[in-house]
C-alpha cells in the first residue's frame, strides 16, 4: 500500500535511478488556469542530490509551462512508475527553482561539456514529502529505446543559430498558455522570426495566437455550412408538414 516520507529513501533513489522516464506536474495559481503534465525521457537529465534535493535539465520544447508556474508559485511533483518488474509509483513532491541558460547557477550545474543538445534550464526541487501507491493497474512496456528526434533538432538548430536556440525560445517560450511569463533570457536576443515579432509584443506567443487566429477562421468558415443545415431542416420540416396536410385535404375530398 501506499507510504509517505519526508526524504526520499536509499532503496527509491536507487529504483528512480533505473528508470528510463518521468513526469513532471504544475499548475497555476488561478483556479480557471491550465494544470500541465509533461513527460520527461532523456538519458542523464535526472540528478539526485540528496534525500531532499534532486535537479533536471529541462530540455527545449514547444511550451514552457512548468518554467512559468514554477516562476509564480514554485509548487511542482515529480512522478516516477514502473513498467518493468513489481509495480510502484513514487511522488516527489517540492518546490523548484528555475535557473536558465547563461544564469551562474545554470553555468554551475551544466558546464558546457555536460550539456544536451536544446538544453535551456535546470530546475532544482527541493523535495518535503516523498509518496508512493501501488501502481497495481500500470501496464507493463517493455523499452526498446531512445527517441532521437529531439537532440537531432537541437543538433541542428543550435549549428543553424549560435546563439544556443533564443530565437526559437523567444517565438515559443517566453509565456505560458495563460500568459504567464516563462523564459527570460529568450528576450535577450535580437535574432527574432519577423513573422513572431508583433504576437510577442501583443502578449501571446506566437503559437498561441496562431491556434487562436485559426480557430476563429474556422469558427468564421462554419457558420455558413451551419445556417444550410438549419435552412434545409426547416425547409424539410416544411414539405413533411404540407405533405401531410395536402394528403388530409384529399382524403376529405374523396369522401
């Protein structure tokens, strides 16, 4: 059954270790904002402190809503589960502190020789209680291997741009979902798309606006395909209504 700690024991810091993945949970202060889970599986990215201290090398990606939750209230879990072997799930929950690309405390953790391709961050958790549950009706998966697409497009992009993917970031990762503000250090580059400059400056990320311009298209190219089906139901109903009637004025004539 399930157990609860204030450190991390001996025995889950070794089975942590093992495991080929994780997740990471936040969430926003505003009660109407987006709760985010995001998966986490490059080799070497997890690091285990202590008892109470563990870090992560927050690799680019299209969004960057825990960077912007940990920034507003610092609440975050990290969830670990077996897919091999006898079941477990292991909840570390903490708070985090973000420290970005080029911060000191960035350069600290991940010198430049210890970096993954896309690396932008690393977010330190200071863990107060450490849970774990059954896990009983998590499938079993057998790992084949890892996902190269992600480092081969860091790979590339940071050759492309030399500036340790900014350009990217400051497109996609400078706010939340909710607008809440993520990376900073994206702003400090003036190698920007033209095509993201006037979303940026309007609040919304660029990928943000674009689902939102799109969606209104969209809205806007249904409404005439709406208003012919409302149009034939009711020219439908009617004929059915006529039918019926022109069928009673002949039976009273027959009669």
């Amino acid at each position: 059954m399930g157990t609860f700690h204030d450190y991390i024991p001996e025995r889950l810091i070794e089975w942590a270790a093992t495991q080929k993945c994780f997740w990471v949970a936040t969430a926003p202060l505003d009660g109407e904002g987006h709760v985010n889970v995001s998966p986490k599986g490059v080799e070497g990215t997890f690091h285990i402190v202590d008892k109470n201290r563990v870090w992560y090398e927050d690799l680019t990606g299209s969004g960057a809503e825990t960077i912007s939750h940990l920034r507003e209230n610092g609440r975050i879990t990290i969830l670990f589960q077996a897919f091999e072997g006898g079941p477990r799930i292991l909840r570390l929950f903490g708070r985090g502190t973000v420290h970005e690309f080029g911060t000191p405390e960035y350069d600290e953790l991940l010198p430049p020789g210890k970096r993954q391709p896309g690396s932008r961050a690393a977010i330190v958790i200071d863990v107060h209680k450490v849970g774990t549950s059954c896990g009983f009706a998590v499938p079993f998966y057998q790992y084949v291997g890892p996902r190269d697409t992600l480092t081969n497009f860091a790979v590339k992009t940071e050759k492309d741009e030399g500036v340790g993917l900014k350009k990217l970031w400051k497109e996609w990762n400078t706010q939340s979902i909710d607008g809440l503000p993520a990376l900073k250090t994206a702003l400090e580059t003036d190698k920007v798309p033209r095509a993201c400059i006037t979303e940026v400056k309007s609040g919304l990320p660029t990928h943000v606006a674009t689902k939102r311009k799109a969606a209104a298209s969209a809205q806007k190219a249904a409404l005439p395909t709406s208003l012919v089906a409302v149009l034939a139901f009711v020219a439908g109903l009617l004929v059915a209504i006529l039918s019926v009637r022109l069928s009673a004025v002949a039976r009273e004539m027959l009669v």
